[in-house]
C-alpha cells in the first residue's frame, strides 16, 4: 500500500541506522566506564627464575579521583581490589584527576589495600599536573602533597627509587620512576648505588609505557605501566582515534617489546566519560619463568569477587594470535561468537547480548577472565 515503510524503504534504513547509534552512545556513556574487566594474565618472563615463578601482582592504574566521575563508582572498584589475594600491588599513576580536591580523599579510599609484598606505586602526569609533554605545571607542589599523604595510608611511593622485595627467598628489584612528562624520570637516580645490569630480577612501574626509552641498558624483566586508557575508543577496525605516534603502538596490554615486555593497563578511572570497545580493568599477572613447567600447571583463576550486590559474569575469550601485543578483552557489536551477560541498568537488570573481539589484539600467552560490572 502507498505511503507504507518498508524494510528496503530509505525510511526504514534510517531510523535503524539513527537506532544503532543512539544505542552505542548510550553504551558508552552510561554502561562501559563503570564495566571493570577483572581478568588474571599468565606472563612467561624469559630471565625470570624458577623459584619467583607464580609472583601474582594486582595491577591497578588511572584511577583519576575527581568529581568527573560516577558517584560510587571508584569506591566499589577499590573495595573489590582489597578482597583479591595476591603477593604485591602496584598503581601506576594518575591517582587523582585535577589540583589538590581529592588528594585526601584517595588516599583514604585506598587505605586497607594491602598485601604480603606491600603495595607501591608511581606518580602519573596528573598527580604532577601536568598535561602534555612540556611538562608546565599549574601546581609545582602537588606531587609532593600527593606523595606524603599516599604514604600515610599505606601506600609506597617510588619517586626514582629502587625497593629489593623477596618471594620464595629469592630477591627481586623493584623500581619506580616519575613521569616522563614531570622531566623528573632518572632511571640513574631510581638505581643509584645499584647495578644497572645487576643478575636480580626486576621489575620497573612506569606511568608512561614510552619511559622504556630511558633505560638504554639498564636491566628491566618486565615494565607496567598506563597513561593511555587504551585511547577509550576503539573502533570495530581497531583504530584507536584518541591515540597519536608512538603511542598507538603501545596503546593496551601486554606489548611485545623487543627488549622486555610491557604491560599498558587501560586504567579504572577515564579523562572523560566515554568509551567504547576499551572496558577499564583490574588484571592480575601471574608471573612465571619461560622455561617453568609451572606455565602449564598454573591452577585455574580461583573466583574473583564481584562487585556489590552483582553477580559475576563468566567469560572464556577466545583469542585469535597476532604480533606483537595482548589488548584486554572489549565488548563488540559485530558479528562474533555471542554470550548472554548481565549488565547493570537503571532500575532493573536485564539480559543483553555482548559480541566477544576476536581481530584485534592478542597474545601468546595465556589467559583467564572473570568480569564483574561495577555499576552505581
């Protein structure tokens, strides 16, 4: 009949189109900032020994404390980070978002993470406020605000300083290094009075993964770091539109550095809230040495615990191999293999249908994940 819409009808096409749209920006708005991939990754580290094989270090980063932010949101986050068992926690920077506001408020929001280790971090650009690559600060006092009341709650601050841990009775370094962008990262200073290609094992926190071209030959088995977010946007082709230069090589997960291997953490917290395909995370890494039978008799993730009040998701990703990298695992709307998740909503939880990645980025290494959904 005339006048009527079909399913070929310019109309019609439209309005789907005009649909699907409007559905993905909402997801990325309201749904992916506050979905926390809890996830654990095996690393096989070629000089690692055998007797520290197993160290599992909880790995947080970004966390960008401010009022951007969803209320509850990073508090929860943090809550579910203190009932993971591991040996060692670290925090790769950007603790807080913007000025001195919320220096007190994350540290005591971070009080109580502990573990047999201690837990350490590093300072991120922010937390020196710094914004871009030429270093200018608007608050030249802050980091060492921020540095003094971390430690009060329990967190260890390495500012360009080296840490000798033991697991097992077996010594390890670990070094932090202030941001590339502060102008203040020494990897000379961090291991003054320290063999720089000493025969322990090390590991070295950075905030940006590209401080790995300050260590010229220093020693490093395996350097952790932040700073991207994974560029919060990834398309379905991968392109990452938030991400310029050397950065889109070193955008997201366990990089294949001809050195040493690097692993980015997408980070919990976000510069703005928007992303889409680059779900914030909580991994643990499991670290083994390469030549270790325990790389294939690691026991399965024991359960994580989920956020509150929600149940956990189960998710086995498939991974498809490639290069050079390890990307978290990210929700995507192609077509893929399909698995049934809860998802928070307002009001009522309801059923959707979430496409696993399978193009993009992986690894050789193996990998469990348990998600659970951090929601308001």
């Amino acid at each position: 009949m005339e006048g009527n819409v079909t399913e070929t009808s310019w109309d019609y096409r439209f309005a789907q189109y005009l649909g699907r749209m409007w559905a993905r920006l909402g997801y990325a708005r309201h749904i992916e900032p506050k979905w926390i991939h809890h996830h654990e990754l095996t690393i096989p580290l070629t000089q690692w020994p055998k007797a520290l094989s197993g160290l599992r270090i909880l790995h947080l980063s970004d966390l960008h404390a401010g009022k951007h932010l969803l209320p509850g949101y990073l508090e929860r986050v943090l809550d579910d980070a203190k009932k993971i068992p591991v040996d060692l926690v670290v925090i790769t920077g950007d603790f807080i978002h913007k000025g001195y506001r919320y220096v007190e408020w994350i540290a005591e929001k971070l009080r109580g993470l502990s573990a047999p280790l201690g837990v350490f971090g590093v300072l991120g650009n922010h937390d020196f406020s710094v914004r871009n690559a030429l270093g200018i600060r608007r608050y030249p006092k802050l980091a060492g605000t921020l540095t003094q009341t971390l430690e009060q709650a329990g967190i260890q601050i390495l500012r360009n300083r080296t840490q000798t841990l033991q697991f097992r009775n077996e010594s390890f370094q670990l070094v932090g290094l202030d941001d590339l962008w502060s102008g203040e990262c020494s990897p000379e200073q961090a291991l003054q009075g320290v063999n720089g290609v000493s025969d322990t094992p090390r590991i070295i926190l950075a905030h940006n993964p590209l401080s790995w071209q300050k260590l010229g030959s220093i020693r490093c088995d395996l350097m952790l770091a932040g700073h991207t977010h994974g560029g919060q946007i990834r398309w379905f082709s991968g392109r990452r539109p938030f991400l310029r230069g050397q950065a889109k090589s070193y955008a997201a997960g366990l990089i294949a550095h001809p050195a040493f291997p690097i692993y980015v953490n997408t980070g919990i917290g976000h510069s703005f809230r928007f992303r889409f395909n680059v779900r914030p995370e909580l991994p643990i890494l499991n670290l083994v040495s390469e030549l270790s039978p325990a790389v294939s008799e690691l026991p399965a993730v024991s359960e994580l615990p989920a956020v509150s009040e929600l149940p956990a998701i189960s998710d086995s990703t498939t991974h498809v191999p490639e290069t050079s990298r390890i990307s978290e695992s990210l929700p995507q709307t192609c077509e893929a293999s399909r698995i049934s998740e809860s998802l928070p909503q307002t009001g009522e939880e309801s059923r959707i249908s979430e496409a696993t990645p399978h193009g993009s980025e992986v690894s050789s290494i193996s990998e469990t994940s348990k998600i659970s959904e951090a929601s308001q």
